[in-house]
C-alpha cells in the first residue's frame, strides 16, 4: 500500500502545476509535499486507502478531460493560404501572328460554245411513182412489097406501137421461106434482104412485139408476105 502512495505522490507531483486555478492541485501538492498520505478512513465506504486518493483520482481524471478540451479547442485549424491574384505570375501568352488567308482566285468560267443551229429537215421522200403494169399495143404492121425470089428484092416491115410511157423497143421475128429474128430501128422499121435461090412460091410470116421500159411486153402481131419467083 505504501508502494502505491509513493506512486501516486510523484504522479501528483508531475501532473498538479503551479498556478491552478482551481488551486485543489496545489493544495494536494503541498500537502503531499509535508507529508501527509492522509488519515485511512475506515468508516467513509472507501475500505482502508486514504480519502485523498480517490479525490486524486476524481481531479485526474478532470485534468486530463479540461486538457484535452483545451488542446481541441486551441489547436489551430490549418488553413491552406490562396494565392493572391495579384502574386500570381501571369505567363504571357505568346502573340501568335495571324494566319493569312489566300484570297481565293476566280476560276474563269469557261463559256459554252453555241450549240449548231440544227440542220435543216430533209424533205420527205416523193412517193415512189406506181408500178408500170401497162403493156404497150401495137397498132398495125405492113410490109413494102411482095418478096421476089428470083432477083432477090427485099421487102420492109414497118410496125406502129404505143404506150403510156413509151416504147422503149420493138422486137421481129420471121418464119418460112426464110427464118431469123432482129430488132427494128427507131421509128420501128426492118428491111430484109432475101437469100438468094431459085425462084420459088412461098411465103414468110412476119411477128412484132413491142416492149416499154418496165419490161411490159405487148401481145405479138404477124403479118404474112408472099414469095414469088
């Protein structure tokens, strides 16, 4: 017990300062300091330690709530200092020069060349003229004179054909006595020379056919021409 009132003294020692302003530490100190452990008291409920001890233990236990408080309530809140705008180094902004801008160069415009004037219509084809499906006629067919055998006179045929776009030729043919075939000139005429012999009677059919540029052919016309010795 002795040991623990030692301990309490020097605790009591170090913790009551000078100038409490309650002075209830500096009267336990002083008093600690003449000695006195205080009376045991048997009777006051506290068992045999001394009253003071737990009046220490009450005012220890005010001390260190009262520092506690004071130590929250006096310790500075740390404020972090803004910068004054003014101490603020301004960097300067570096001057960027102004981007020129080409002036854009007008494209010429290319002017259209005129569209040619459109050509003339051609003109519609004239109808194409009807077929030709007219033959021509011949009218009539004589001879010069009667064949003489014996001296060999020739004789003419002469033929006479129309058309209603012309006569473009006239075709003769014989048989009989003497035989061939030729076209008649312009104007539609044959002469013919008979071959020589000796006198005979006979005769020689003459045949015409006139033709026109179509190629319509007429119906054929014969004449017949006697022989004499």
């Amino acid at each position: 017990m002795a040991d623990i009132d030692v301990l309490l003294s020097a605790s009591l020692k170090r913790i009551a300062q000078p100038g409490d302003a309650a002075g209830v530490a500096d009267a336990i100190r002083a008093r600690v300091d003449a000695g006195d452990t205080g009376t045991p008291a048997t009777s006051s409920g506290f068992g045999s330690r001394p009253w003071w001890l737990f009046l220490l233990s009450g005012l220890l236990v005010i001390l260190v709530a009262v520092t506690g408080v004071s130590v929250a309530l006096g310790q500075p809140n740390p404020v972090t200092p803004t910068p004054d705008a003014a101490s603020v180094a301004v960097s300067p902004s570096p001057t960027t020069a102004p981007t020129l801008t080409p002036t854009p160069t007008a494209t010429p415009t290319a002017t259209a060349a005129p569209e040619p004037a459109p050509a003339p219509a051609e003109p519609d084809p004239e109808p194409a003229p009807p077929a030709d499906t007219t033959a021509p006629v011949v009218d009539s067919v004589t001879w010069s004179s009667t064949i003489y055998s014996a001296n060999g006179g020739p004789t003419t045929i002469a033929a006479l054909a129309t058309d209603d776009t012309g006569v473009v030729a006239v075709a003769i043919s014989w048989a009989g006595w003497a035989t061939g075939s030729a076209s008649m000139a312009p104007g539609w005429s044959y002469t013919l020379d008979p071959p020589p012999g000796p006198p005979v009677f006979s005769t020689v059919t003459f045949t015409v056919q006139a033709f026109d540029a179509a190629g319509n052919a007429s119906a054929p016309v014969s004449v017949v021409v006697p022989v004499q010795p």
